[in-house]
C-alpha cells in the first residue's frame, strides 16, 4: 500500500504468505525475508526522498535502511514493514 500526502510518503509491505490462518491453524511460523530491494519510483514515490525509516511493527523497532539513490534495501523482517519517506 502507498499513501502519499505533502510532507510524507507511507509504504506498507508485507509477507502474503503469513496470515492469521497460516500461523494460528496450520501452525507455520512465518519465515525471515531477506535482501528486499525497493525501487522508489517503481513503488509510485514521485520526486526526490529526503529521510528514509522504517518501523516493523511486530518487534515494536525502527530499523536502519540501506539507500542508493531511489533504491532502497530493506532490513531482514518477518511480516511486515512501514517506511516512512519524508520530503
């Protein structure tokens, strides 16, 4: 999901291989995903990046982002992540 306003951008992603049902009834833990690279522009952020982070909200933790120019590598993560673009 992408939602864009005047001083911020908002990305979240997700694994759509874990899900409550996944976890809860057929007993899979969800698995680490790694070495995740977003192309900003590509992800429909129009226009220069200023600040990057990004907040995984099941570790309750800002992590650290890697960035090369619009491309962005993400930190190791298991169901989700938001990234937060300021402007």
């Amino acid at each position: 999901m992408n939602k864009q306003g005047r001083a911020n951008a908002f990305l979240w992603i997700r694994d759509k291989n874990n899900y409550w049902e996944s976890e809860l009834k057929n007993r899979q833990l969800p698995m680490e995903l790694k070495d995740i690279q977003i192309d900003l522009k590509l992800a429909g952020i129009e226009g220069p990046a200023g600040k990057i982070t990004v907040y995984d909200p099941w570790e309750d933790e800002w992590k650290k982002v890697k960035r090369t120019g619009q491309k962005i590598l993400l930190p190791d993560f298991k169901h989700s992540l938001v990234i937060r673009i300021s402007r």
